[in-house]
C-alpha cells in the first residue's frame, strides 16, 4: 500500500502535473498589470526619504485630522495616546511615548521610543492608515500627521514644516537603538557604538 501510494505520488509529480497544465491553460488567469497599477503599489520610502512626494505640513495641521481621522483608535488627549496598559492599547499600538515606557518586564514601544526612521512613519501612515480606509490620505495630510505625532512625541516643534527635505533629517531618539542584521554587520561592527553618526555614515 505504502509503495502504492509512492508509486502515485512520483507519477503525479513526474507526468501529471505538466498534463495539467496543459489541459487548463493557466495563462487566461490574471492580468499584466497596468504601469499606474504597479506605481499605485510602489509607495515605500527608504530610511533616505528619496521617494518621498512633495507636499507639505505641520503639527497644527495635522491636528485636526488626528482628531477625526485616527483619534477613535489610537486616542488622542492632552498627554495623548494609548499610555493605558490595556489589550487593545497594545494591539493599537501606542504611538507616544518615550524611554521609561521600555523599562520593566513589559515595555510598550512607541513610534517615538521605538522607530528608527521618521520616513517610515510617512510610509506606514501613507500606505496602512487610517485603518478602515488605507490609502485614502493625500501627501499633505500624510505629512501634518507624520509631524503631529512627531512634535507630540517631543522631536520636532509645533511649526515645523515636513517635507521631502525635513522629514529625512529627523532624527529619531532611538536610532542608534538597534543591531544591524544584515550581512555588512562586520562593516556595522566598526563603528563606535559612542559615535552614532558612524552608522550614518556606512548607510551612505
Ligand atoms: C480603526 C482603527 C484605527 C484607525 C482609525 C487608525 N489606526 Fe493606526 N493603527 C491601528 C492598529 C490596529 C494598528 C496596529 C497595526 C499593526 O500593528 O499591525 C495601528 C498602527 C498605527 C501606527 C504604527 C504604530 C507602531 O508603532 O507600530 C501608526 C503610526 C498609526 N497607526 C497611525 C495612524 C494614523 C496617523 C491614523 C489616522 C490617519 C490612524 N493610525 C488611524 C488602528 C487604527
């Protein structure tokens, strides 16, 4: 029985697969997708901001749409967002918050605590949220949210414009917080953990 069913399996993948194929012409499925498809797709921004679109915006702009648009999930108040050590809090994910949150058993990582990059955050914002309608943001708004939880983070001020050009040149508190994982990390392990501008340098 058992060399029975070897027997069938070795045909299948010997003989029957092609058979099939040719009997149902995959070809007819799908569809080249069309240039505006695939640029629609390839929205993501590198850690350098290159990709990134213009338009602009600041924290006060970005306020009021927080407050409509993202607020019902991620809470919004005077101290702002998610610190409550709820289920939901943590599966939102906090976006405010800075280094005391990562001490003891349990830290809550935030955008501000956490994220290496600022351009990630355009990129995350752009592409994900808000969650019930992803995509729906313009480049403007993408920026004024990018800098109100920036500024309510305590990394930029309150009436500084992002931009292609600003964005890239935040630099985030944790930076410097992570152990490259990729190949070059014998390159990596040159630097100075005491110098931060040395990773920079090698991402150049
Ligand atoms: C319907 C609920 C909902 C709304 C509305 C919403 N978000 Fe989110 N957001 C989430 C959830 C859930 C996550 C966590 C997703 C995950 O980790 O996969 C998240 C994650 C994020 C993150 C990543 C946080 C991190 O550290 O990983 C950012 C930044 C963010 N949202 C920003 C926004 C902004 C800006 C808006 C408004 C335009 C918004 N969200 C609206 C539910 C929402």
């Amino acid at each position: 029985m058992r060399y029975f069913n070897l027997f069938v399996l070795v045909m299948t993948l010997s003989g029957g697969l092609p058979a099939l194929a040719e009997d149902r012409p995959y070809s007819r499925l799908g569809a080249t997708p069309t240039p505006e498809k695939i640029k629609a797709w390839d929205t993501a921004i590198g850690p350098k901001g290159e990709e990134l679109p213009s338009g602009s915006g600041t924290a006060k702009e970005g306020a009021p749409i927080f407050a409509a648009q993202c607020a019902m999930c991620h809470r919004v108040g005077s101290a702002l967002v998610a610190y409550e050590d709820t289920l939901y809090m943590r599966m939102t994910s906090a976006l405010v918050g800075g280094r005391e949150l990562l001490a003891g058993p349990n830290p809550i990582v935030t955008v501000g605590n956490f994220w290496p990059y600022a351009t990630a955050l355009w990129d995350y914002i752009n592409r994900a949220m808000p969650q019930f309608a992803p995509g729906s943001l313009n480049p403007d708004e993408v920026y004024a949210l990018s800098a109100w939880i920036l500024f309510k983070n305590g990394i930029i001020e309150e009436d500084e414009v992002m931009d292609a050009q600003s964005l890239p040149k935040v630099r985030m508190p944790n930076r410097d917080g992570f152990v490259p994982g990729s190949p070059d990390w014998k390159k990596y392990n040159e630097c100075n953990p005491r110098d931060p501008e040395c990773s920079d340098r090698l991402m150049e």
